[in-house]
C-alpha cells in the first residue's frame, strides 16, 4: 500500500514562499495536463461536488486570499460567515495518514456528510474563484454525474494520484496546517497571520487545524507505480530544481 521514496528533493524543501507558490500552481498545472488522459463527466455548472466538507492546505488559502486581494474581490470573503457549521474538520492531515499505515496502525474513520451543505463560494452553480480553488475541489472529478449516481466514480489510479498531489502539497507546506477550506481562510484572511505565514511563524493552535508534516512514504499500490511514474519523477524535480 505504501511505497518509501527517498530522492533528495521530497526529503530536502527549504523554499521561500515565493518558490513553493510557483511549485504549488506547477502541480495544479500537471494535474490539469494529467486528466486529459481520462474522460469524465464534469462540466460547467455541474456542482454536486461543492460541499461545505472540502479541505484546504495554509499554502494554498495564502494564494487564493492573495489573488482575490490583487484583483480587489477580497469582499467575497466574507461569504466564508455563510459556511454551514457542521462541516467536515478532519483530525488528520493525508502526509499522518500515510505515516500511521506504514507504522502498521489503524487509521480511524473520519465522517463526512454532503447533506451539511453547499459551499459558500457557489454562485448560480459557479465557483466565484474557480481559478484559484484549492486543489481539493480540483480533485473532484467524477466518471458519471454525481446528480444521478450520488457518489463520485473515480478511477483507481485517479484516486492514487489525488492522494499523492494531497500528499504533495502538505510536504510542500510543511510548517503550515490543514483542514476543512473555510477554516483554513478564517486564518489566513487575517493579515497578521498571512505576515506570519511570510515569516513562517505561524506556529501554535490554530482551533481544528492540524499541522501539515512532510512525506513520510507514498500511498500508492504496486499495481499503479510505472503508471504514475512520470508524475513522481515530475513532482520530485519541481523540488530538486528549487534546492
Ligand atoms: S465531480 Fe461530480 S458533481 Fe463534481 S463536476 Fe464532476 S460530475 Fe459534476
Ligand atoms: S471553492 Fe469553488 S470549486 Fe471548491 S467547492 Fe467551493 S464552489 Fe466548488
């Protein structure tokens, strides 16, 4: 299940800010490039997949919050005081995931319920940022519409690569947090802790934050290693080229 990866570039990260946004968008890109080879079913205003229970990286909330600001649309943060309050708030971070099932340990279930609600930030079915979501909605993706199945269909090997972009972009953000988005950008739309975020010296309890870690092993079977290869050696060199 799970597979050790020891190149130097997951292992080594001291990248500023500025170079782990560039990695951040370089990943959303590949991933992009990546789906092309599947066909799935989403299309526009198709929105079954924007609950209130998607996750969010500390990274990934400072890009958003800083490109809404840039093009002066930071108002549409105030839709966060919409968010349902039962929402999905998970107790652990994917890269703690895959640190507990290499130690062999249980990994407790988490609940998470579409019925909690919609997302904030959907407008006439529409993403009021699409350009800028975080990779959880991106992820999204569906062989058949969810409105007539209830549930995404996803290929496995899909599936694997979710997780090891999941994986990814938490050891990316190492030193940062995750969790549900809406909490993760109450955070990060207060200005003190994005100039905390720059000094990475956001540090502490952040209410149901977990703390991202760095890669501890990969989740991916035997079964789809030559398949996502290039993906691995393409994530890695994103890293090694930086250090
Ligand atoms: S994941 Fe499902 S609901 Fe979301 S866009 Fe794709 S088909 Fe539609
Ligand atoms: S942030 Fe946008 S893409 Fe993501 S769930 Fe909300 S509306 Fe959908």
């Amino acid at each position: 299940m799970v597979e050790n990866f020891t190149k130097s570039g997951w292992e080594k990260f001291d990248l500023s800010l500025k170079t782990k946004i560039s990695t951040l968008v370089k990943g959303y890109n590949l991933y992009e490039q990546f789906l092309t080879d599947y066909t799935h079913a989403c299309k526009r205003y198709c929105a079954d997949c924007c609950t209130c229970n998607l996750t969010m990286t500390t990274l990934e909330a400072y890009y958003l919050v800083e490109n809404l600001i840039l093009k002066n649309k930071s108002g549409l943060l105030t839709k966060l005081n919409n968010s349902p309050h039962r929402r999905f708030q998970p107790e652990l971070t994917f890269n703690r995931i895959a640190s507990l099932c290499a130690q062999g340990k249980d990994v407790p279930e988490e609940q998470s319920d579409p019925s909690w609600g919609k997302c904030p930030f959907l407008e006439k079915l529409e993403c009021v940022y699409y350009h800028f979501r975080p990779f959880g909605c991106r992820c999204m993706v569906s062989k058949r519409c969810c409105s007539e199945t209830g549930f995404a269909e996803m290929d496995p090997v899909v599936m694997t690569v979710n997780d090891v972009f999941m994986q990814f972009i938490e050891h990316l953000d190492t030193g940062g947090y995750s969790g549900n988005f809406t909490d993760v950008l109450h955070l990060m739309s207060d200005e003190k802790n994005r100039n905390r975020y720059e000094k990475n010296s956001l540090q502490g309890q952040y209410g149901s934050l977990v703390s991202n870690i760095p890669i501890p092993v990969l989740m991916v079977p035997p079964e789809h290693r030559k398949k996502i290869e290039y993906i691995l050696s393409s994530l890695n060199s994103f890293l090694i080229d930086k250090n």
